[in-house]
C-alpha cells in the first residue's frame, strides 16, 4: 500500500493484521500514483511481523527513477526482525500533542497497556516544537498534491470529488515561505527525537483514534500517523489491543529514521512478550492482562 499520511497504518490497524510503513525512501514508488514527493511512503500488510520484514526486505533498494531512494547496502530486514534483542528493549509512551482526538477505549487500553509493560516503558511528553507538525504536514501535503494533480483539476475538475478540489484549491494559495518552512521542519524535528532514541528503542503510540468507523462513509481518522509520515521516520502497528466491542485497537510502534530492522525486532519482541504475559496470567484483557499499577516516569524532548 502507500501511505502520505495514514494509509498503511491506519486500515491496517482497523483490520487487525500488521502493517509497516518503513523509512522515507526506503522502498521505491516508481510507478505509483505521486501525490506528494515529500511524504508518500510505500509500505506493506501481513499477518505478521516477520511477514512484514520479509516483504519489506525483497521491495527495498535503490532506483534511478526515484529521486528519494539511496544507493545503500539493503538493511538485512528479515534477519534483524527474527534476531533476539541484546537487552530487553525499553519503549517510550508518547501520547502525541493530537492525545485528545483518542477515544475513551483507546485511552483505556493504553493504559492497561503502559501498566503491563511495567518498568520496560516511560512516559515521554514531546516538546513544543511539535506542536505544528500537523499543520506543516498539511501544509505540503496540500501544497505537492495541487501541484502533481494540476492537469486533473483543470482538464476534470468537474469530475473530481469536493473534498479533492478543496484540497488542491487551498494547496494553491498557500505562500512560498510557509511550504519552504513546513520542509525545513522535517530534520529539524528529527533531530529533536534524537535524545529520545538515544535512551529507547522505540516510540510507542496509537495508531488510531479507535477501532474502525461503521459504514462506508469514512475511512477513518489518520491523525495518529501524520506526525511520523510527515518525519518520515519507520512505524509498524500491532493487532494486540481490542475495543469493548471486540474490534482490533492497533499498536504503533515509531523507529528513528533508517533504524527500520531494529524497529521491526523490537516489534518482534513486544508481540512474544504480551504474548507470554497472557498466557502466564490467563487472560484476555486489552492489554496483556492487568499488570499492578506502576507509575511511568516522564521525560521531555526538546
């Protein structure tokens, strides 16, 4: 699948399968619709992680047709995924500065989920500097799609949807200056997530709202993914959480930018340890069964 800015992770969440959008550029999109250079990502769906990894692994690599990819070594995806980690891997709990448009359950199950993890995860609050990466994603996402449907909307425009020709229409009036900073945020803001790299192996975080929308008007709210597509950094969901219905609450797991194969092992790991925490305690709850209550310490990025 491709995803600009939720299209990997979110229908895959709502599905309850595994889906893995890797490192910007990782994967070529030569021959796939363009819509935005800067944050359309082709990612994959499967059943599982090592699934993913193995996918992934065969669709990497450099291509002279897409100016994004690298000539690099392939990273040994697969291998990596199936690997044990040295240490236990510690994750960091980002609520996101978009925490309020999480539903009831899913809040709830977060935190049936931070409690279970217990000492192997830490509430991390994202500083102030992120609080606009939303905006800045639209802002490109508007701005390149306008641009790469432009023979669309004026040889259709008739033809497209409303939503589609209010998108390009505003992409169209935005100023220079405001498209050249929403760019220039992109390794700014990386580079504030490094201090958090430095101390876990992954960010963890929803990848939805809530469980899927009913009917067919919708497919849902990608508000959880845009921070990380916008970063363009790899992030896989997991089908572990459920809501009170029964419907798949997906998992998102965020690596720092070409660290895909280490994400992907400590995906690997949080699945057989939720897994095995089950099957001691028992239980079926939306986490891994109810952990004592442990207070997560808080930490801040710049």
């Amino acid at each position: 699948g491709s995803q600009t800015n939720g299209s990997v992770i979110r229908p895959a969440a709502f599905c309850g399968v595994v889906g893995f959008k890797p490192t910007h550029g990782l994967i070529p999109r030569t021959g796939a619709l363009l819509l935005s250079r800067t944050l359309d990502h082709v990612g994959v769906f499967a059943r599982t992680v090592e699934d993913v990894a193995l996918l992934a692994a065969i669709l990497v690599g450099f291509d002279e047709e897409d100016p994004d990819t690298r000539p690099i070594a392939r990273p040994p995806l697969a291998a990596v995924a199936a690997s044990e980690p040295p240490l236990p891997p510690r994750l960091a709990f980002v609520r996101s500065p978009v925490w309020e448009r999480a539903e009831s359950e899913t809040r709830e199950a977060f935190t049936e989920l931070v409690e279970a993890l217990g000492e192997a995860v830490a509430e991390v609050e994202l500083g102030a500097s992120f609080a606009r990466a939303v905006e800045m994603h639209r802002t490109i996402m508007e701005v390149e799609m306008a641009h790469n449907l432009h023979r669309d909307y004026e040889k259709g425009g008739d033809q497209l949807s409303a939503a589609l020709r209010t998108l390009i229409e505003r992409g169209r009036g935005y100023a220079a200056v405001d498209y050249a900073a929403a760019v220039a945020g992109v390794p700014s803001l990386n580079g504030a997530l490094d201090p958090v790299f430095d101390e876990f192996d992954a960010i963890v975080t929803p990848s939805a709202p809530g469980e899927a929308p009913h009917g067919l008007t919708s497919t849902g709210d990608p508000i959880f993914c845009t921070l990380w597509t916008y970063l363009g950094t790899p992030a896989v969901t997991l089908p572990l959480l459920r809501s009170p219905a029964g419907m798949p609450l997906g998992v998102q797991l965020v690596g720092r930018r070409d660290g895909d194969a280490r994400l992907l092992r400590t995906a690997r790991w949080l699945v057989e340890t939720l897994g095995s925490a089950r099957r001691r305690r028992g239980q079926k709850g939306t986490a891994a069964g109810r952990a004592d209550s442990r207070r997560t310490r808080k930490r801040k990025s710049s």
